[in-house]
C-alpha cells in the first residue's frame, strides 16, 4: 500500500504546480458556465413547456459540473500510460514489484484530484454568491449533502475504472487516438455532461440511467441539487456501486489478458 501512496502523492503534488493553467481553466469554466445558465434561463423565460428540473436545481448543477470539471473531464487521459504501450516503456512498468492496474488507477485518480482542488474552490465561492436564481445553493438537507460526499466519490471511482478500459484497449490497436475520441464523445453524452439527463425524453431516460456512464457526474449532481432524494438517490448510488465492481473486474481481467500477450520491441 505504501507504494501506491507514494505514487499518489508524487502524481498529486506534481498536479499542484499547473497554477496558471488552473486560472485560466477557472475563467474558462465561469464563462462557459455562465453561457450555459443563460441559455437555459432563456428557455425557461418562454413559459411555454414545463420543465423537468427547477431553474434553482439547474443553476446547481452547472455549477456543481463546473467546479468538478477536472474531476470527471471525459477527455482527460494521461498520456505517459499511452506513449509506455505504444512505445515499449511499459517493459519497465513491469519490473516494478507492484500491480500495474492499481499503479495507473491511483496516478490517474491523484493527478484529477489535484486539478480539482485547484479549480473548484473559486468557482464555488464566487457561484455562491451570484444573484438568485443564478447561483449555487446548498443542498436541500444534511441526508442529501451526505449522500451526495458518497456518490461523488462513486462516481469518480466509476470515470477512472472505465477511463482503464481505455488505456487497456491500446495494448490491442496502433493507435489509441480512434477509441479515445470515440470513449469521449459517448461519456459526455450519455453522463449528462453536455445535457442534463433529465431533459432528455421520458423514453430514452431509463436506457441513459441504466448505463455507467449516469453513474459518473449525473448522479451525484443531481442529488446535490435535490432532484433526486431519498430512496431513489439510493437506488442510484446502489447503482455506482454495481458498476464500479463490474467495471472494476472486467479491467483487472482485461490487463491479465492483455499482459500475458504483450509483445516489447518484438521479444
């Protein structure tokens, strides 16, 4: 365990020195947020449909989604895992004496933590205080502000299990540019990234909730923002936690695989 921490540490402390391009992710983010909250809010001015989610719920999340970007950027991979498949390196992964799917999973996880620590603080400090309806709130009750720590934590843990699927999938192609762009446009759809899942139609909704992919960032946003309680966010958080083992055991089984056929520098 000791060895992990100390891969977590040194990826976390190594994240900790971007500063400036913290900054510049935190306007970046205030302004698309903002966009974002407008366009809504235009919608919701016309009067002429009913809405599946309060504007104050809305407001929440996108704000929540802004602050937790790092965390759950679909788009984010670290390409030292990439270029030591593609190149060969990954021969020197493998003469460390520890597991190597626990060693990328713990390295991803510390350099996203890190990013998020930098950029959510401001973000949610400034949202909170915005004028209403346009800011951030805290969630409806305490059992909901708990469940939420849970199911962010969930969530996360969901994102970097199914982001190792990924970098397993590079033992197997030339390039892993293709399933990148592929894995990246299906998670910030179907996790409610782009749309919130609620607005999506009542038919379609139960396929986009059954998916990992809800599980990401859709659940614990929403229960932050209190349109999902009680034995419902249970449910949903039931349903991270089903998951996160599959996930979980179908990369443990697909890195035992793909080590047993690796080919370095054709030897």
């Amino acid at each position: 365990m000791r060895k992990y921490m100390s891969f977590f540490r040194i990826r976390f402390i190594a994240g900790l020195q971007y500063r400036a391009a913290a900054w510049a992710g935190i306007a970046t983010q205030f302004a698309w947020g903002g966009m974002t909250l407008l366009m809504f809010w235009a919608f919701y001015q016309s009067g002429e449909n009913s809405f599946p989610i309060t504007f104050p719920e809305l407001a929440s999340y996108i704000w929540m989604q802004q602050a937790f970007l790092a965390m759950f950027m679909a788009w984010f991979f670290d390409n030292d895992i990439f270029d030591s498949i593609t190149s060969g390196g990954i021969a020197y992964e493998l003469c460390r004496p520890c597991d190597i799917y626990a060693m990328w999973f713990t390295k991803n996880m510390a350099i996203r933590l890190s990013r998020t620590i930098l950029r959510c603080f401001p973000i949610l400090l400034v949202a909170a205080f915005l004028p209403a309806p346009f800011s951030i709130s805290l969630p409806p009750d305490w059992l909901s502000g708990i469940l939420f720590l849970v199911s962010i934590l969930l969530g996360f843990l969901v994102l970097i299990a199914f982001s190792m699927l990924i970098y397993i999938s590079a033992f197997y192609t030339i390039s892993p540019m293709g399933i990148r762009i592929l894995a990246t446009s299906v998670i910030e759809f179907f996790a409610g990234a782009i749309i919130p899942i609620p607005f999506f139609p009542e038919a379609l909704q139960p396929i986009m909730y059954a998916l990992p992919f809800a599980s990401m960032q859709n659940t614990p946003f929403l229960i932050y923002a209190g349109h999902i309680r009680g034995i419902e966010a249970l449910q949903s958080m039931a349903l991270q936690l089903i998951w996160l083992a599959a996930l979980l055991i179908a990369g443990r089984l697909l890195m035992k695989r793909a080590l047993k056929k690796v080919v370095v520098q054709g030897g």
